[in-house]
C-alpha cells in the first residue's frame, strides 16, 4: 500500500514540474506571435498611413496577420496537454485553482480566434470571388474587430495564469524532481521565461533566501543522493550568490558556512577521482 501511495506521490509530483514546463513553454510561444502580430499591423499602419483602428486589408493580407499553424500547434499540443493535468492536479469536485480556470479561459480563447481566421481564410474570397460585398464586408469587419480583442484577452489571461503560478511556485520547492528538473533546465525554457531565468525562479520560490538558497536546495538534493559533480556545481552557484550579497542575513550565513563545507569535501572526492583515473590510464599503459 505504501508503495502505491509513493508512485501516486511521485505522478503527481511529475505533473506538477510538467505543468511548469508547459504553461512557460506555451507563454513563450504566444508572445511570440502576439509581438510578430502587432508588427504586421504597425507595418500596415505605416504603409498606408492609417490608424490602426481604421485599418481596413483584403482577406489575404488581414488572414497573414496571424500564423494559424503556430496557434493550432499551441492549441492541440501544449495547451491541450496542460488543460489536461491541470485538471488532473488542481480540481477536484467542488473547487479548483485558478491556474486551472486561467488555463481553460486561454484554450477556449485561442479556439474561437481559430475559428474566426477560419472564416476569413475559407468564406472571405468566396464572397470576394461572388462579389457578395455585404457578406464580405461583414466578415472582414468581425475580424478587424475580433483579431485585436482575443489576442489580447489571451495576453491577459496568460498574465493572469503566470501571477497564479509565481504564488504556487513556493509551495513546490520541497518537490525534488521539481528543483531538480528546474536546475537542469536553467539554459532551456528557464532562460525564456524570465530575464534573470532560474534566478528570478528562485526569488519566488524561496522568499527570505532568493538564489542563494535556491541553489544551496538542490545541491543539497544531489548531495544527498549521491550526485556530487552535479551537486558542487550547484554549491559554487550559491557561493557566487553569496558573494554578491550586501550585509548578508544571519541565514545567509548559516547557508554559506555549509556551502563552503561540502564544497572542500567534495573538491577533495573530486581530486580522489582524478588521481584514481589517471592511475588506471597510467596503468593501462604500461600493460
């Protein structure tokens, strides 16, 4: 029974950290193609000299406005996998967490704006090649209208969603998979998703420490399992942390006083292996 327990335990924590992933992964991508639209459209406003509310294109200028591929690939991969465990992990019969609300808000949105550049994709030219001028403009007009809302409904409810999940952030940081993960991954999305990356994580994961402490927990955690390379690594990002601090709390010092511990013990088991290794190449040599 205990064993069940513990893999329950860990799924979960693996949606969490997966959770993560997805929703930074998914903000990157869709500001992505909200900056590439707001340039299309600052470009059209220049070239014909028009604010861009009285922007008026032709179905094929105004269906490039928007890369459909990116947002359906959004939609039905990431968001879809994210909608998913997000209600696997946060609802339950009677409540849920607003991450989770946030999350469906985007996906439906993101639906509807699908549907509405299929509209000026497949019935605008229909009308354009009929000659149906009241019908196409009844489209285009919708579209002028709705392009500019949804994008920026999305905008907001990504915001809305990233403000949730920086107050979550904190009560994932005794997940080991969670630090670990986001440790390996401070060159990948980390990066993206803040300017400062798994620093600025940290800030809101441990309040009182910041990054010292963020990388003191997962050095710790490697050390603890047996991890050492990785684990002194990580303590000389929390020295380097501590060095930069101004009149540093009496934490701070706690944390440093052990940093600096295991980093000669593990500098030392460091040095033992590289003799070991060159003892055998040098053995191997002489045979």
């Amino acid at each position: 029974m205990a064993k069940r327990v513990d893999s329950i335990e860990q799924e979960r924590h693996q949606n969490i950290w997966t959770i993560v992933e997805l929703y930074y992964r998914s903000h990157f991508i869709f500001q992505e193609q909200y900056d590439r639209y707001e340039e299309r459209v600052l470009h059209y406003s220049n070239k014909m000299g028009l604010h861009r509310l009285d922007l008026r294109l032709n179905p094929e200028d105004l269906a490039a406005l928007l890369d459909l591929k990116a947002l359906e690939r959004l939609r039905d991969g990431h968001l879809q996998q994210l909608k998913d465990l997000c209600h696997l992990v946060f609802r339950c019969k009677d409540r849920t967490d607003l991450l989770d609300r946030y999350v469906s808000d985007i996906f439906h949105e993101i639906s509807i704006l699908k549907e509405e550049h299929y509209n000026v994709t497949t019935y605008a030219p229909q009308y354009a090649r009929d000659a149906a001028e009241v019908e196409l403009k009844y489209i285009l007009d919708e579209a002028h209208g709705l392009f500019p809302k949804k994008l920026n409904q999305i905008r907001f409810l990504f915001g809305k969603a990233q403000a949730r999940m920086e107050e979550l952030l904190a009560s994932f940081r005794k997940i080991r998979i969670f630090i670990r993960s986001l440790y390996l991954q401070r060159e990948g999305f980390v990066r993206q998703a803040y300017e400062e990356g798994v620093r600025q994580f940290y800030r809101h994961m441990y309040p009182d420490g910041g990054p010292l402490e963020g990388f003191f927990e997962v050095a710790q955690s490697f050390y603890s399992s047996g991890f050492y390379s990785q684990a002194l690594e990580a303590f000389r990002f929390a020295e380097a942390e501590y060095a930069g601090l101004r009149g540093p709390s009496p934490k701070a010092r706690r944390i440093i006083a052990v940093v600096r511990s295991r980093i000669r013990e593990l500098s030392r088991i460091e040095r033992g292996r590289g003799i070991l290794v060159a003892d055998r190449a040098d053995g191997e040599g002489r045979r």
